[in-house]
C-alpha cells in the first residue's frame, strides 16, 4: 500500500519509523510519503492560512496550496483503477471505525491531507469530490488541534489489517471490534498475582467451556461500557418502553 500524508509538521511523523507500521516500511508493505503543505505555497511567508469569509473566530486554510499539493500527488501515482482514497481528518467528518479502517486496508493507494486552524476551504473537497473519492474521517466527538494524531491512529488501524503486517493473523480475529463486540479479559502467568487469580475455566484445558465464558465475558462487558454496540435487541437502550 501507498500511503501519502500532506502536513505542515511532516517532523509528526518521524514516528511511524518504529513498531509494527516500522516494520512494514522496511519490509516494504507500506510505502510512506509524507509531504510539507508549505512547500506548495509561493509567498515569502509560506502562507497556508487566511481568514473566514463571513467572518468568525480562526483562521481558515487556502485551497491553493492544497490543489497544487494534491495534484502532484496523485500524479505521482500514475493511473489506478480508481484513484486513491482522499481522506482529510474533521471533526466534521464520519466516524472512524474498525469497518472504516477494513475498508481502507483493501485500497491500493491512500492520501491523507491534515488540516489545521479552522479547517481547509470547503472548494478543496468539492473540487476532489466531483472527480474522486474523497472521505472526512472523524476520530470520535472530540477536537484535536490538527489532523496530524487522528492519521497517525487511522494508519496504525489500517497498517495492522494489510495482510503480512501482523505476523499472526489470528490475534487480528479475536480482538475488540472485529466481531461487533468488545474483546474478552486476558490472562497469562502466573496463576495468582496479588491475591487476584485466574478464572479457574482458563485453566481447565475444556476448549468449549473457554469459549463459552470468553463470548460471555464479551457481552456482559459491551453491555456494560458500550451498550450502544449491541444489536437493538439485546440492549437496554432497543428495549421498547415497558419492556
Ligand atoms: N481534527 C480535529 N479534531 C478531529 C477529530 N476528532 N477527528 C479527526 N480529525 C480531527
């Protein structure tokens, strides 16, 4: 996979250089390329940033350097069926899930583009849009300052699910998420730690036993920290009034 991050601090990310997306580099699944916004800017300021038409608080960044940036970027990349995958970190965006991030890892070729201030004038998407594929990814309900630590978790949630990237394959299948469901508690030696044991059944060596506490110990803790993850049915919140 290709991937291209547009910043004005690519030094953000000199960490992908270690750990697993590392490793992926090096070994030549993931190619990075991360790109200096302003280094598309004609000013002698290098200027990214003007203010809101309309008025109103912040500063908002300039198409300009955005197309010119975008363009070379995605010329860079030849012709693919498709196109890559424009994503631009928002608040205002979709939520990221485990389905955006499975969806993601099956795309040949992904660019990011990661706004600051009050975020990229909107001609930036329309413009890509009526071409391409463009995605506004939110992390969840909250404000960064920038987009920069929002790509840095979606690459970490993407990178892991390229086949090759995670040496054992299976861990990737029982985790929290892939299932719908939150992953079960985990537990290695010793036995006793504390005064806190291990559930006997882990040690029984019964396999079906194991399984069937593990789903269990999944619902009741999805039930409880995340009920909104539960089918209607299941939930507290789905039950009809009275139920
Ligand atoms: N940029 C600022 N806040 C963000 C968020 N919550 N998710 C993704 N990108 C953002």
């Amino acid at each position: 996979m290709r991937i291209d991050i547009l910043t004005i601090f690519p030094e953000f990310f000199s960490v992908l250089d270690v750990s697993l997306v590392g490793k992926a580099r090096q070994s030549g699944l993931i190619d990075l390329g991360v790109h200096n916004l302003r280094d598309h800017t004609h000013d002698r300021h290098n200027t990214v940033d003007d203010t809101p038409y309309g008025g109103g608080a912040g500063m908002v960044m300039k198409p300009e350097p955005w197309g010119e940036a975008l363009d070379e970027i995605i010329a860079s990349l030849g012709t693919t069926d498709a196109g890559p995958v424009l994503i631009f970190p928002s608040p205002a965006g979709e939520l990221f899930t485990q389905k955006t991030a499975r969806e993601l890892a099956g795309e040949p070729n992904l660019v990011f583009g990661c706004g600051r201030y009050e975020g990229i004038d909107q001609r930036v998407f329309d413009h890509y849009a009526a071409t391409g594929r463009v995605r506004l990814i939110s992390l969840g309900d909250y404000v960064l300052n920038g987009g920069e630590v929002a790509v840095m978790a979606m690459i970490e949630a993407i990178g892991r699910l390229i086949p090759g990237v995670v040496g054992n394959p299976e861990s990737l299948v029982e985790e929290s998420h892939e299932d719908g469901l939150l992953e079960y508690p985990s537990y290695t030696k010793p036995p006793s730690w504390r005064g806190h044991d291990v559930p006997p059944v882990l040690r029984s060596g019964n396999h079906g036993a194991i399984a069937a506490w593990r789903r269990e110990q999944q619902l009741e803790r999805t039930s409880r920290v995340r009920p909104d993850l539960l089918p209607p049915a299941n939930s507290e919140a789905g039950a009809k009034p009275g139920e």
